[in-house]
C-alpha cells in the first residue's frame, strides 16, 4: 500500500501571528521572507517575492511564492481571504481573473525576485504613502524603514514591469501561471534570479 504524501507545513506563523500592516504589502512579504530566513526550515532559495502590476503601473500587489519540492507551490498573502498558505493553482483560479477584457497595456505582469536577493536588495522609505502635503495616506508600520547600504527607496524598481529596469524576472500573468501551476514540468530554471 502506498504512503500518503506528507501534508504542506506552512513556512511562516498563521496569518494573525505574522508581521502585518495594511497597504504595505511589499514589508509584509519582506517580512515573511525575513522570518523564513531565520527558521531554516526551508531553503530560502525556494521562495520568491512576487509582484502584481503592469505597463501603467495602475496598482500593484506582491505575494510570496514558495516553489515547494512537493507537487504543488503555494503562495502566502496576507491580504486575502484565501487560505493562507494557498495552493497556487486554488490562488491562481480565486485571485488572478483573466485580462481579457482589458486593453494590453492593463494586463497583470508579474516580477518574480527570489527571497534572499529580496531581502538584500529591496528598500523603502514609505515616501509612496505620504500625500503632497506629507501627510500618511495609511499609517505606516512600526518598525524602522527597510534600508540596503545603497538605498534608501528603490520600490519604483520593483513595481516596474520593465524587464531592464530592476531586479528578478518579468513574465506575463498566463505565463506565470502555467510556469508555476501543477501542469507545469518544472523545467524552467529560476537561478540567479
């Protein structure tokens, strides 16, 4: 008789017990790949931030990816009400609709950087959430802003969707679903990004 698969175990604290502040989404999942950092319970080589924008730049979103060695990836939101960790291909079906009727340059694209160049490379001074008047649209976290030896802000470079500009890999959103999705062969490689 064959052995059940071992059950998923979440690689962060639940959801009410992570690091959270809303409309900083980009800290929040810096801060998850922080905690996993410390935990060594998986290599951290296996997660990356994900960014959700496109061309005009309307909004963006970023999520973590877990390229899981089992059969499924998961991603971790704090921002939904989808199970948290969720199966990618359960997250992709409930959170990403198609972008048919929109016109192109609205389109989803994703910016996929792996969690440690995330957590070396990615800094915020929180300037995005202040109005012209310096005022905070949303309040900001407690802690510190996250800062690198070489920057104080460089959001601009992540939210960006142009290949050139920044750090990781921009794919369209069905590309990145199919890539990342159960279908998947898992050949394509992700080194050094």
């Amino acid at each position: 008789m064959a052995r059940p698969a071992a059950a998923y175990e979440a690689a962060v604290p639940p959801r009410p017990a992570c690091a959270y502040t809303s409309c900083y989404c980009e800290e929040n999942v810096w801060k998850l790949c922080d905690y996993i950092r410390s935990q060594h319970q998986y290599p951290l080589e296996e997660f990356y931030a994900v960014f959700i924008s496109n061309d005009r730049r309307m909004d963006y979103h970023v999520i973590l990816l877990h390229v899981s060695s089992g059969k499924q990836n998961f991603i971790y939101d704090l921002d939904t009400v989808l199970p948290f960790p969720c199966p990618f291909d359960v997250y992709s079906v409930e959170a990403f609709r198609l972008d048919d009727s929109l016109r192109p340059e609205f389109h989803r694209k994703i910016r996929m950087i792996r969690a440690d160049l995330y957590l070396k490379t990615f800094a915020s001074d929180r300037s995005h959430m202040k109005d012209a008047n310096g005022k905070w649209q949303k309040p900001p976290p407690s802690y510190p802003c996250i800062e690198t030896a070489d920057s104080k802000m460089n959001l601009d470079e992540f939210i960006s969707m142009n290949p050139k500009v920044g750090w990781g890999s921009v794919f369209p959103l069905p590309d990145f679903v199919h890539q990342f999705g159960r279908q998947t062969d898992y050949s394509y490689s992700l080194e050094g990004q």
